[in-house]
C-alpha cells in the first residue's frame, strides 16, 4: 500500500494555526492567574478570551487555559512572562515580551534569532530606555466622533486614527483608533471607552518608541525580517522595535 500523499500548504497552515492557539492559550493562562478565572472581572482574561473566539480556537483549549492559569488543573508547567532586549540591523531598538514554560529554551532562540539576522540581544535596560511604558487601547466605533476630543474624554494622552472598515461616507463606516496613555490609567481609558460606545478590542500595556530610526527602506526590510522572525517564534508573545 503506497504512502499517503500530504498536501505541504495545508499542513504548513495546520501548524501555523496550532501555533497560533498556543500563543493564545498561554495569554488567557495568564491573564487567569493574575486576575482570576471570572471574564467580567478580569479585563484581560475577558479580551484574550475574545480574541481566541475570533479565530475559532477550540473550546476546551480556552477553557483548560483557564482553568490551568486559575489553579485549577496543575499539568506541572508554569508560564513565565519574560521581557527580552536587544539591537536589530542598524541600531534599532528591539524589545520581545515572550511568555513560556522554558525560559532556558527562549533565551536561547531569541539570542539566536538576533545573532542570525544581524543584531545582537542584550542585557536588561539596554534599549528599555528607548521606550514609554504607555497603556494602549485599539477601539472601534460605529459613527462619526472627533477622535481628538474623545481621547481628551478618556483621559488618554494621544490617538491615533486607522482607515476605517468600510468607505467613508457609508452607513456601515467605523472609526478604528488606537489611543495611548499612562501605563496606570490603562483600565480607566479602556472603562471610559466602553462608556462611550466604542467597542474595545484590545487593551494591553506596550512600549512606545521615544524617537523612530531613520533607515532607508532597504534598512527597514533587514529590521522587518528580524521582527517577522521574533514574532514567529513560539514563545514570543509581543515584538516592539523603534521604526514605524
């Protein structure tokens, strides 16, 4: 009997998804952990929840993630959240926030991946200094507003407005920003948003560049490759760098 033929594309999909549902998994993890197993109290544990539906991961996945974050199941594993620092091609600043159950495996890959696309990682607080710790808030809302006015309304600091889903002018147009604030006002902004009527899709604590790299767009492809493989790597949770 001859061997199965195996479509590459569909397997290299496959474990691009599993991936995908394992980075998930370990969000929602800690996000139980530090906040508790209840979606309604626990903001992060209720928007990592969220994002996992959206991409259809599987249901016993979110509910095992839970309830091995929450204490509930004890599987011997603990995920840490460690932050990593170092320079890209061309001096840019790069920080990776990568959550993981082998910090002895991560540390070496994301040294590796440095090392292979030009850069170099570093010791701690050799690029934080490059970077605000800011809250951010990606939201959505489904009528015309000032986005200017409503981060003054929110208390943030600075918006940013992205192209809204559909074509201005239409019923259906929304408006998409992401808007920026002190690392601590991170759950009053979100509040404040959802009071409003903008629907909060993401509320995270990140590091904002202080000053962006000026690089020639040739220099910006080298840095582009480092992050898409940092971003690639199964622990790697978070990639920030100094470019736009």
């Amino acid at each position: 009997m001859g061997k199965s033929w195996k479509n590459p594309i569909k397997e290299a999909m496959a474990q691009k998804k599993g991936a995908l549902f394992t980075k998930l998994a370990r969000e929602i993890s800690v996000a139980a952990r530090l906040g508790g197993p209840d979606l309604e109290a626990n903001s992060r544990l209720k928007l990592a929840v969220a994002a996992a539906r959206e991409v259809s991961c599987p249901k016993d996945t979110i509910e095992r993630a839970i309830k091995k974050g929450s204490g509930q199941l004890d599987d011997g594993q603990q995920i840490e959240e460690l932050t990593y620092e170092g320079y890209g091609p061309h001096g840019v600043g790069v920080v990776v926030e990568c959550q993981t159950d082998n910090k002895n495996r991560t540390v070496s890959e994301i040294r590796s991946l440095f090392k292979h696309h030009g850069g170099n990682m570093g010791e701690t607080g050799a690029v934080l200094w490059m970077f605000d710790r800011v809250s951010w808030i990606e939201a959505q809302i489904a009528k015309s507003v000032d986005p200017e006015e409503e981060a003054i309304e929110v208390g943030a600091n600075e918006v940013e407005t992205q192209q809204p889903s559909e074509p201005e002018g239409s019923e259906s147009s929304a408006t998409l920003c992401s808007f920026y604030g002190a690392a601590e006002d991170l759950d009053s902004i979100r509040s404040a948003l959802s009071d409003r009527g903008w629907e909060v899709r993401k509320a995270e604590l990140s590091y904002k560049p202080k000053n962006i790299t000026d690089l020639s767009p040739e220099q910006k492809q080298d840095v582009v490759t480092l992050l898409e493989a940092l971003e690639d790597n199964e622990d790697s949770h978070r990639v920030y760098a100094t470019i736009e």
